[in-house]
C-alpha cells in the first residue's frame, strides 16, 4: 500500500528485498485504530459544539412555528415559505424531522461535515501528530480510510442528532398521529417512522460527497483551518453556482444538486429517480475525490 | 513483536543477494542520500551514513544542516530525491509497515493531542500501530509513563503540561514497545539540568539492553557524555563520522603551563620544540612536541620557571568540529 509501493528503490541490486521478518506476523487491528480515532473525534469539545448546535435547529425552528401558530394561522403563511414540510409541522410533529432535516441539509450539516473532514489529515499534520501516526506506523492508506470512515459516521451521527432533537420537540410541542404524504395518501404514524429513519439515512449519504471532497482538501495543506474554510468556501460556492440558469448544463455533476430529492421518499409510491441519482453522485464523488486523496497523501513528503 | 528481546540486533536474516558485510551489522546505512526540496534548496547531499548496531551514535551539525531531513527520510515521511537508505538491514520508505514497529522515533520534539490526557496520547499513539497487542496496551502505556517518570502526570490533560512533560511523554510514545533502535531527535529539549541527566542514563540504560540509539543534539558534550559513535553533517553534507574516542584523538591536546613567569616560560617551551606557543596572563598553551613531556616539565623548572600547573587538555570533540569545518558551531547561512 501507499507510495512505499508507487515509487519504492526498483529492486535493484543490494536493494532488493529481504524476506519478511518473522516479528510482523500480526495484520492490521482496523477496528483498533478506528475505535480510536471516534473515539478522539467525538471527545472533542469542537465536535459537541457542532453537534450542539445541529441540535438547536431543530428546536428554534419548532418553537418558531409554535409560537407563530398560536394564533390558529398556518406556518409557513399563505405564501408557502419556508422549508419543506413546515406548514405541517402543526398538524403532526413528526413533520419537525423533515423539515429540520431540509432546513440543515443545505449549509448546517454539510458545514459541519466539511469542519470535520476538513481537519482530519491537516489537523494532525498541523499539531505534527501526523508524523507520530505514520512512524507508529498507522500506514497512509490506513490512516486515510479510518480518517474516511470516522468522517462517514459523523455524518450519521449529525444528521441523527437533528433527527431525533426534532423528534423530540416535535412530540413535545405537536400533536403526533398519522400522517398525509405528499401524494395525498395517508399512512400510519410507524410507517411514517420507518421513512423518517429512512430520510435520514439518505441525508446522510447526501453528504458522503461533501466529506470525499474535504478529505481530499485537507490532504492538500497543513493548515487545519484552511483546509475547512476551503471545504465550507466550495460548499457555498457550488451552492450558489447551482442556482445559476445558465449553468445547467454543469448542475447535474453538483454534489448538492439533488439534496432534497429525499422528498421524494414522502410520495406514496416513493419516487426513485432523483434519489438514485443523488447516491450516484455522492458515490461518484466518494470515489473521485477518495482516489484523488488517496494518489496525494501516499506520496506526499511529510515535513511538519 | 512484544515477544521479540530487543537485544539481538544482529539476528537480521541475511538475504542470499546481499553480501555487503556492513549492510547487515549496521542498523542505519545510508547510500549518496540525497533530498533536494522543491524550491531547489539541497538539504541533503550525496551521504553515506553508517550506524552500527548497538552504537549510541551521536549526529551532529548546526541547525540547518540536513539533520532533521536525514530522519524523516530514515523513518519514510520523505521520499528521497535520489540515493538509498537501508534501516534495520531493509530499504525505506518500501519496508516502513516492517521495519517502523521496530523503532521508536521522537522527531523535532514531541506533538501531543493537548485535549487528550497523556495516558490517552500514548493510548492513541500505540493503537495506530498494527503489530501493538491491544491486550497489552493499559501495561505497556503505564510501563512507559513510568519509565519517563510521568505516572504522577498521567491523567492530566496534555495541554496542561510543561515542556518537559511534553518531552518525556513523547519519549514515553517511543519506549511503548521494546525497540531495536530509537531515533531521538534532540532529546533534552526543554529540560532542566535534572531532567537531562535522567534522559541520559536512561539511553545509557536503553543502550546497554542493546538498542542501537541514533541521538541528534546540536550539544556536543551532550553527545560526548553518552555516544560511542558520532556523525557530523554541515551544510547537508557528512563531514565525518566514527568511533567517538577516533573523532576527539584526530585533533591533538594542547600543553597548558600554569606561571607567574610566563614570558620565561614561553621562551624555555620554543627552545624545547613546542610550537604555536601563546601567553595569556600566567597561562602559556602550545602545540606539545612529540616527546615525553615529563622532560619538558624539568626544563622548565631548571630553567627557573616557577609552574604552578603543567597539564595536556584533551581534544574535546567541539575542537574536532571547529578542526573539520574550520568554522564555529553556528547555524548554516
């Protein structure tokens, strides 16, 4: 693995390579090393306050209804405003998770993904833990897939924080019962769970894009802070670019294009098109940008 | 590996293409080892560097020299621009995943994770290496911490400690295994007086289980107190390098008379065959000639010369550096 195979002395001569000494009989303790690394991840007090403040949406946008329909009126008003789902949100409070979720997923989840992902190779290179970890030796491509792995979980654990915050102060503050789909249909209020659940994994695998691309950036720089300004800089980039009509031709290949496609999985029946395409995407992008990470962090001198 | 006694350095297989003798009793071998970085700066030129197993090897070399660039690419965080080098007998960065485990490393002083205790830094730091038993884990992290003197300290945050601390927990990282070399890269860093002397009977101690130990220190007695061996590098490039006794022998002492009649002394020291001779106050120094000096010493006496002291100052190893670079131990322009 790693560039020690890329651009290793071509078996010349007195170089070439002995036979494998009997101590390093033991393979690879993946689950070690990542069970470490979550765990260094979630202790962070930066990683709380992130989550703590994906779980604080979820309770302004819900006491912001409450407060704005105590009146009797609709959210959201005759206009339709707002995030999706929220004119229901008074109806059932279940619908609290759909619109928390589609009022984070543009700019709060993904942030978060990019601060997280963004750090993960520049932080460590920053501290100069880095050079630590690959003299352990952690080995490149297994320092980058746990680093990929750690960033891939916190997207799950994001994107079920807002979840069930919105879960709760749904059931707090809103009746709950079954609930109408988009298509009219009505269904029962454990189904309607399941497809909560259901919603949120595909949140989090909207993301995967976003964490490929940070990762990837936070192997191009040693500044652990540049690395997520660069990511979170893109992210609003793409965003804007995205709502650009003369760019259409370009939208598709966003990674952000197809986000609220998880929409579609309130339709009865659910319509797949635009949420296949958006996994494609995301997994298009894990595979881009995870090579792209992975071609520059095997070969890259370490010097901090 | 936690099986494996760190005391047989020379038990590397030998591999039936390779016959280089040196290669396989040395620990660290480096061949026209170079590293030009991008900018075009040489910060390595062309060195052959040979470490031989269970040396304390001292490197030595103002900063800037290329030291720091020569570890990191022993320890495969860089490639090199052309040239080879060999650790434990195998190349890097090729044999890193087999050769790493083997060797502790404090590189440009010690990087901690400041919101994780130190006990949870070493915790960190032993889990990323695949061949460290998880099983063995909690003993051997205490063992360490003990072993550096940092028990007391463990729990504590690591943000909270001193530079010293810092030091000893990251010595602390190196010791969490039995290693065949350790690479210390200015080890007594930030310590006080007290801290350094456990430093260095701590690698007298590591060293005479038989771990080879490659210590670069920018103090020449330091090195001197403890190495056997010795490389200087200036400029990139390796300006010698052996036994330490041959390095200091290579520069002769000089003759210090000690006298109230210093001129006298002067004039009987010339006649007698010494050579660059220089008064400074009651202090005379020379160039001893090749002879026994005893008879000097009568000369002087019968001469009337009233000596208070008569003795040789041995060549310490900072007369052989100025001897080898003509230059002070400054920091390369």
């Amino acid at each position: 693995m790693s560039r020690v195979e890329v651009d290793a002395p071509q078996g010349r001569g007195e170089l070439r390579d002995q036979p494998p000494q009997r101590e390093s009989r033991r393979t690879t303790f993946y689950g070690t090393l990542f069970r470490n690394e979550l765990h260094t991840t979630f202790r962070r007090w930066r990683t709380l306050a992130l989550l703590g403040v994906l779980a604080a949406v979820p309770i302004l946008v819900g006491i912001a209804v409450k407060i704005e329909t105590g009146d009797g009126s609709s959210a959201g008003g005759a206009g339709g405003g707002g995030p999706a789902f929220i004119s229901q949100i008074t109806n059932n409070g279940l619908f609290l998770v759909f619109t928390a979720l589609a009022a984070t997923l543009p700019f709060f989840l993904p942030m978060a993904i990019g601060v997280i992902a963004g750090d993960a190779i520049a932080g460590e290179a920053n501290a100069g833990t880095l050079r630590y970890l690959l003299v352990a030796p952690a080995g490149r491509t297994r320092l980058l897939l746990t680093k990929y792995a750690t960033v891939m979980t916190f997207c799950l654990v994001a994107t079920l924080v807002v979840g069930v915050s919105a879960l709760t102060v749904g059931a707090l503050l809103f009746p709950l019962g079954d609930l109408t789909t988009i298509s009219g249909t009505t269904i029962s209020f454990t189904d309607g769970l399941l497809r909560a659940l259901l919603i949120a994994l595909v949140v989090a695998a909207s993301l995967i894009g976003v964490a490929a691309l940070g990762l990837f950036v936070s192997t191009l720089t040693t500044s652990g802070i540049a690395a997520m300004a660069t990511t979170v800089g893109l992210l609003i980039t793409v965003q804007i670019l995205d709502q650009i009509p003369q760019l259409d031709a370009l939208h598709p290949y966003f990674f952000s294009h197809y986000w609220l496609s998880f929409a579609d999985l309130m339709r009865e029946p659910i319509y797949w098109d635009d949420l296949t395409k958006n996994l494609g995407l995301q997994a298009l992008y894990a595979v881009v940008f995870g090579s792209a990470a992975w071609a520059r962090f095997t070969t890259k001198d370490i010097g901090s | 590996m936690g099986d494996t006694p760190a005391t047989e350095p020379e038990s590397e297989p030998d591999s039936p293409g390779v016959d280089d003798d040196v290669i396989h009793d040395s620990v660290i071998h480096t061949r026209a080892l170079t590293k030009r970085y991008r900018g075009g700066q040489l910060a390595v030129d062309g060195l052959d560097l040979t470490v031989p197993a269970g040396s304390v090897f001292g490197f030595l070399g103002p900063n800037g020299s290329g030291k720091t660039t020569t570890i990191r690419m022993l320890m495969g965080l860089i490639e090199p621009t052309s040239g080879a080098a060999r650790v434990l007998g195998r190349p890097m960065p090729r044999s890193a995943r087999t050769v790493l485990p083997h060797v502790g490393a404090l590189i440009e002083g010690p990087a901690l994770y400041g919101f994780l205790s130190g006990r949870d830094n070493l915790v960190r730091y032993d889990a990323a290496d695949p061949t460290a038993d998880p099983r063995t884990r909690r003993a051997r992290v205490a063992a360490a911490l003990d072993r550096v003197g940092l028990t007391a300290a463990a729990g504590k945050k690591a943000k909270a400690y001193s530079l010293g601390m810092k030091q000893r927990l990251g010595l602390a990282a190196a010791l969490l295994q039995p290693r065949r070399l350790l690479v210390l890269d200015e080890p007594t860093n930030g310590l006080d007086p007290q801290g350094m002397r456990e430093i260095r009977s701590l690698i007298r101690e590591l060293a005479s289980d038989g771990t080879t130990v490659f210590l670069s220190s920018h103090l020449l007695d330091e090195i001197e107190q403890v190495c056997t061996h010795a490389a200087v590098m200036a400029q990139g490039r390796l300006i010698t390098q052996g036994a330490v006794t041959d390095l200091a022998a290579g520069t002769r002492g000089r003759l210090v008379v000690t006298t109230p009649d210093a001129g006298e002394a002067a004039r009987v020291l010339k006649e007698q065959g010494a050579s660059d001779v220089v008064i400074t106050e009651d202090r005379v120094t020379a160039e001893p000639p090749d002879r026994e000096l005893a008879d000097l010493n009568t000369a002087l006496v019968t001469a009337g010369v009233r000596v208070r002291g008569f003795v040789v100052e041995r060549a310490s190893l900072e007369d052989a550096f100025v001897a080898l670079t003509g230059e002070g131990f400054d920091v390369a322009g």
